[in-house]
C-alpha cells in the first residue's frame, strides 16, 4: 500500500478534517469528484461502530454532492459513487436502507464476507487460499533448494504477483491472445 501511495503523492493532496462537516467537504472539492473511498479499521474490537461510522460519513458525502450538484443537467454526477469497505454482512443491509438515493454506482466491501467465501470455495479447492495469499503478496526466492519436488514449486509460485494493468482499446480490438498482452 505504501508503495501505491508513493506512486500519487505528487498527484495527491491530503486534507485533514471531518466529511461531516460541509465546509471541510466544501473544501475538498468533494462535489467535482467521481467516486469516494471509505475504508474501514479492520483491526477494530467495535466493527459495528467501525460500520457504522462508515455508513454515516458516506450519507453525509452523498448528500452534500446531491445538494451541491442537484440543479445540474446531468443526473449521474449529483449521485456520487461511493466505494465503502464494511465488516459485518448486515451493514450493507443498513447501508441501502438509509439511502434515499439510487445505490446501483456504490461498491460495499465486506471484509467478513470475503472471508467467508474464500473459506467456502477453499472446500472444494484446497490450497485456494494460500495461492490467492501468495499472488497479492509476494517474497523473494530462497538461495537454498529444497529436497522435496512439491516444496521447490510451492517457494517458486511465491515469487508470482498480480499486477493491474490498462490494456489500451487498439491492443483489445486487435484480438490478442492472453500471451501476446502479457
């Protein structure tokens, strides 16, 4: 995360104070943006508050960019996006009850269900789970080589990641295969 972070510090700015306050929200220019991120403390021994806080600074976000962009001709752009990382499955529930606004652009990321569909599919795939560890997070290959074929394979998958990356519109109309992109 540190290094994402690195790559936009040119590009960011950072602004202290609370979206619950409309001058602070005033003052971030929250009404010309496309999207809004809220992330949760993952780590929190309150993960109903921690939801809760979240839902409440994202109705405040809302409301201040409909308010601002109401009289506008564009419908879309006076209902913000919001991409919101709760913990507990009933937040969402919660979250889409305290709308008054169509939630379709919105993205929840539940923490709680995550886990609980890598452990389901982890049933029928074993290994899912340590695999999809090893691609988001990576380490460096060992010097020592190990005397069990499956160990060896297992520390060289280690050294794999997943990257993200724009494929232009000319390389995707051009019908490349998987290997010429990559």
């Amino acid at each position: 995360m540190q290094n994402i972070l690195n790559l936009y510090d040119t590009k960011t700015t950072y602004l202290a104070g609370s979206v619950l306050d409309k001058d602070k929200l005033r003052r971030g220019e929250t009404g010309k943006a496309e999207a809004c991120i809220l992330l949760a403390n993952k780590n929190s021994k309150q993960a109903l508050e921690q939801d809760f806080r979240n839902i409440l600074q994202a109705l405040s976000i809302k409301r201040f960019v409909y308010d601002i962009n109401k009289g506008g001709k564009d419908d879309d752009h006076h209902n913000m996006k919001i991409v919101m990382q709760l913990i507990k499955p009933e937040s969402k529930i919660l979250y889409k009850k305290s709308l008054n606004l169509d939630s379709i652009h919105d993205q929840l990321i539940i923490v709680e269900e995550i886990k609980m569909n890598l452990l389901a599919k982890s049933c029928f795939a074993p290994g899912l789970i340590a695999m999809i560890s090893n691609l988001v997070s990576s380490m460096s290959e060992p010097e020592e080589e190990f005397e069990e074929m499956w160990l060896d394979e297992y520390v060289e998958g280690t050294g794999f990641e997943i990257y993200r990356v724009k494929i232009e519109e000319i390389d995707f109309l051009s019908c490349l295969t998987f290997w010429q992109v990559a």
